[in-house]
C-alpha cells in the first residue's frame, strides 16, 4: 500500500494532515473532530494515533471527541498543559507509527508557544504553526529569537524534506516576501504556481525545505535582498524586524 497523506481542511484555513497505510491512520493537530470523522469513515480507517504540535484550540479541540470514537494514543509536547490523556513528548523523542511503517522524531521548536514541537521523519516534516509556506508562525509566547533559532534548525533537514503545515497562509506570505525580495526568481515562480494550485482549490502544500530556503524571507536573513530591505546588523536582529513587520501586512 504505502503511506498515504492528505489534509483534511478545517475551520477557515486549517489543515488537520491524515496520515494512512493499510486501514490505519494517524492524524496531525485535530482542531475539530467531525472532519475528521468524516475522513476515517470515507476511507474505512482506523485511527491509531493523535499527534500535537502545541496547546492552540484549533490545533486540539477535536481531540477528546475522536478519543470517545477511537481508542487512539494522543502524542502531546510535554511543554504543555493538556486535559485530554497523552503521552508526553520533547526532544529526542522517537514515536513509532506500526501500521505506518513509520517513525517520527520529536524536535522542540518554541517561539509560536512555549511548548510547540514537530514531528520529522519518513521524508516529512509536520510543523505546525511553527513553519509556514514562505512564511512563520506569529510570536505568542517565545521570542524573536527562540523562534529564529528553531527556524534554523528545521532549515538543517534535508533539502528533499517534505513540508506540512497547519495553515493554508501562503499566498499572503508570498504577497508579503515579494516586497521584500521582489528580484527572487524562485519566489516570482512560486507566486504563480501557488496561484493556479490554489484557483484549482487544491492546497499550496506540501511544499520542501528546499523551496523555503529559496523563496521563504524568515529563513533568507542572511542574503543580500533581504540584508539591505530591512534594518540589523545580524540576521536574528533582521528576523525580528520582519516578524514585526509581517504582523501589520
Ligand atoms: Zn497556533
């Protein structure tokens, strides 16, 4: 069979990501259950775990729910405060999807939250409201900085890493990186990529660590376009002159 991945779309622009392999299925940040629901009953699956990236309602309250329906094993940031039953994770961590084939590895990523964490293995990448499609997660809890250096560190993963976030924002990003790296070509590319995907109604992701090197501002503080758009003398001093910015676009 192999493993299958779709988004399930929730509330305005949320994507709960559906992970499937031979009837079992795992699910990303459940915001509402009913989709959810829906999806599994669809397809004819079982839901084998819950995985969470950070305490957000729309990331979690769809949890308690599929645990009434499904008696699946919910895989929480132990930075966080949960009400529902969870195991636990921080980084390090290794989670093993049987049914899957598959594991995942835990990397604590705060800056949107303090407790916020991605799942990273099998080729992909679930970030959550850490990482978005040539864009980042809002300053909740962390700082500039926290937030920087966790950037940096999913940067790392291999260029080849598929990209799954939780929001459907890139065209917004996109709007927002062309002023400040209007000569980018890979960015000017992707603008009208990400236009025809979205007029089809299909999502922008996934989209590779190798696109958001290339087109994504939050993870280009160190190049030439960008050093002279914004103030700052170093790149983290430069990200948050931009994650500032990005708030008002
Ligand atoms: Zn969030």
């Amino acid at each position: 069979m192999g493993l299958k991945i779709t988004p399930i779309p929730a509330f305005r622009d949320n994507y709960i990501w559906l992970l499937h392999d031979s009837g079992h299925a795992v699910v990303v940040d459940p915001g509402d259950a009913i989709p959810v629901i829906a999806a599994l009953a669809l397809r004819h699956l079982t839901l084998d775990a819950i995985l969470i990236t950070h305490h957000h309602a729309d990331h979690t309250d769809g949890v308690s729910e599929l645990l009434s329906t499904y008696p699946a094993t919910v895989y929480a940031p132990a930075r966080g405060k949960y009400k529902f039953h969870h195991q636990a994770v921080g980084e390090g961590d290794t989670i093993v999807l049987d049914h899957l084939h598959s594991r995942l590895q835990v990397i604590e990523t705060p800056g949107h939250t303090h407790d916020h964490v991605v799942y990273y293995g099998a080729n992909c990448l679930f970030c959550g409201d850490t990482l978005f499609g040539c864009g980042c997660g809002r300053l909740f809890e962390g700082s500039s900085q926290e937030l920087y250096h966790s950037l940096q560190r999913l940067a790392k993963l291999p260029p080849q890493t598929q990209v799954f976030c939780a929001h459907e924002y890139t065209r917004h990003n996109i709007e927002f990186a062309r002023k400040l790296d209007p000569d980018n070509a890979a960015l000017l590319r992707r603008e009208l990529e990400v236009n025809t995907t979205l007029a089809q109604q299909r999502p922008s992701l996934p989209s590779t660590i190798a696109l958001e090197l290339a087109t994504n501002p939050f993870l280009r503080c160190t190049s030439p376009a960008i050093r002279v758009a914004l103030p700052g003398d170093n790149p983290e001093t430069i990200f948050g002159v931009m994650r500032e910015l990005r708030n008002s676009f």
